[in-house]
C-alpha cells in the first residue's frame, strides 16, 4: 500500500499541472460495462491508477486508456470491472425508508458511509494522478490574509499559535479514511490543515465539532463558552450542511446564528480572529425523504457568511461551496463523497484544506 504524502495532499487543484489522486467512482451501466470517465480536466497523461485504499495499481493498456479527448476509458477485460458498484445496487426501484435514499423524480439510491470497516461509496472509487491538458476550470479562492493581520503575524514569526473548530459532521471528520478506520487513513480536513501550519510554526489544536449538529447548536451557551475556553489565536465556524437541510433555515436566520458566535466568543476573546467556512453541497438528485430534496439553502450561505466578513473586522469567509460547485460541473456527486448524500471522501477533504490554506496567504 502506497503511504499517505503529505505534499501531494495539500497541492491546491488550481496550482500546477499535475492533479493528485482525483477519485472517480466506477460505476457500471445497465448491461454491465463501464463508461468513459470524465475527470475534472481533460488528461495530457495519467500517471498512476490505485484503488481508494491504495493497495492496488493498475496498468495502462490493460487496466485503463485515454481517449482522444482526454477521458478516461476502460477496455473490456479490466480488472476495474471487479472494482465497479452494479447499476442496480446504486439506482433502485423503490425508497425504503432506513434502507436507500429517495431520489426526486421517483426511485432511490445507495444508502451506505465510510464506517465500521465499510468504506461506503469509496469502495467503487480510484484514486487517478494525471498531468492535465487545461487550467483549473473553477473559481480560485481569493487570498484574504490581509483580513487577519494577527493570524498572519504569527504565522509569518513562527509563534506559538492556537487554532479551535466548531463544526458539524463533516468537521468532526466524516468520512475521511482517516477517520473511518480504513486505508490510506488519510486525516481530515482539520488534521490537514493544522500540519501545514505546523510548517510554520507551533500549533495547538481543539476541534469540538459533533456530527449532525447546526448552526442552532453552535450559538448555544456551552458551545461558545468552550470555543472561547480554547483561547484560540484563529477560531473556525463550519455549519452549514444540516442547517441548509431545512427549508426553515434562511441564509438569513444562519447569519444571525454565525453572528451570535461571533459575538459571544469576543466577549471573552476580543482579540480571536476568525475562519467562517462555507459548506460543500450535498447531493441534489436526494431527499432525507421523499419529494424533498437535501438541498434547501446550502447554497445561500456563502453569501451570507460575506456579509459577516464585511461587517465584523478580523473575519475571513474560507469559500468551500463555490469551489465545490465547479467540481460538480464536471464531475458527478458520487465521485467525491463516501456516503453519497452529505460527506466527503478524501478527495474533498484535501480541497476544504486547501481553501482554508489558500484564505489564509497574504493577499
């Protein structure tokens, strides 16, 4: 099994032109072959084909080619068609409450999550390193340093420095590999981000994020008591993916829970500076139930974390959501999460990692 690198990790997806291990899920058609994958870019040269888990490679030729446009394709007698999900496993007839997800237009889809030896959708994924033809067809995170004089001063001193999160699932670590148990145990996007940090000075980290929480939570007495315990030099708010569930929680209403955090924990901690991360989206085509879909207002909260950052002086909007939003324009959900409604796999951990390191340079 190939060991986790740090470095190609926290390679941002719009540097350079090599992409590291883009994951792509296989998943078969209805008579059982395996269509051509469309990765982010169109691929110059692929370098390495492993499965999620890294202990296996594939060859080219044998195991996988390129096409003529730059997609990836999969010849007859590949040993990815043993890796592939059947068709009838992740579309199905019917919803079944506790055992698939609804889908909107009728039917329903895999119901599954990285835990407990599952590796949920990644165990369809591979993970494809490839010199690509294009730039980075998305957004750029813009660099917001400036934002946070502070968090840049120590950072660029080396000195001791303090960082605290508050989060829901997907903060806590859901689903990285890291977090589940499962191989290559690569860290969420919290551990990515402290390390790289840790390159420029001491870090102390407290990460008091719980799954299945919101906003509502956040703002809660125990929670900004404990946030502001942490003392932190850089506090992180990521809420937002159950929040945006609910067709009650306005962009509105969650700015004035954001707001309410903020203000709490400067009562205390004056001189914290602050991260407000955006969420990714979750997977449009589902419901939590039938006829309504998951997705409600995810999308408004960047927007609304702006106002924030206008507002209040020491505050930066890390923006996952847009990045986010791109990748869904080339590439399919299941693509990049492990439990095909809400997480991330690996691959999306490593870009909330890198958005957040990217706010944090000098603008």
């Amino acid at each position: 099994m190939k060991e986790f690198v740090w470095g190609e990790a926290l390679v941002p997806l719009w540097e350079g032109d090599i992409v590291y291990e883009e994951t792509a899920m296989l998943l078969a058609d209805r008579w059982g072959g395996l269509p051509e994958i469309g990765l982010l870019c169109p691929v110059d040269r692929i370098l390495s084909v492993r499965d999620y888990g890294r202990r296996r490679e594939y060859c080219a030729g044998r195991d996988y080619a390129l096409t003529e446009t730059g997609d990836f394709s999969v010849p007859d007698g590949s040993a990815l068609y043993d890796l592939a999900c059947p068709y009838d496993r992740y579309y199905q007839e019917r919803y079944i409450p506790g055992v698939n997800r609804p889908m909107l237009g009728g039917g329903a889809q895999l119901r599954t999550e990285a835990s407990g030896g599952c590796g949920g959708l990644t165990d369809f994924q591979l993970r494809i390193t490839y010199r690509r033809r294009t730039a980075f067809p998305g957004p750029i995170p813009p660099a917001k340093g400036g934002l946070l004089p502070r968090t840049a001063g120590r950072l660029k001193r080396g000195e001791h420095f303090t960082v605290a999160l508050l989060g829901d699932s997907i903060s806590a670590g859901w689903s990285a590999s890291g977090f589940a148990g499962l191989p290559p145990f690569q860290p969420p996007y919290f551990r990515l981000f402290t390390e790289a940090l840790r390159q420029r000075c001491p870090v102390r980290e407290h990460n008091l994020s719980v799954g299945g929480k919101t906003s509502v939570w956040g703002r809660e007495a125990a929670q900004t008591a404990a946030l502001a315990a942490a003392e932190p030099d850089l506090a992180i708010v990521a809420f937002g993916m159950n929040d945006g569930a609910s067709e009650r929680m306005t962009a509105e209403i969650f700015r004035g829970n954001v707001a309410e955090i903020v203000r709490a924990v400067r009562s205390r901690c004056p001189h914290t500076e602050w991260l407000l991360v955006s969420p990714m989206l979750p997977n449009g085509e589902l419901g939590y139930e039938e006829g309504i879909s998951v997705l409600q207002h995810q999308h408004e909260y960047a927007a609304a974390l702006a106002e924030l950052e206008r507002e209040f002086g020491g505050v930066a909007v890390a923006d996952v959501t847009s990045v986010h939003r791109a990748l869904l324009g080339r590439k399919a959900y299941r693509d990049m999460s492990a439990n095909n409604i809400n997480h991330p796999n690996d691959f999306l951990h490593r870009v909330y990692a890198q958005v957040l390191l990217r706010t944090l340079c000098p603008g």
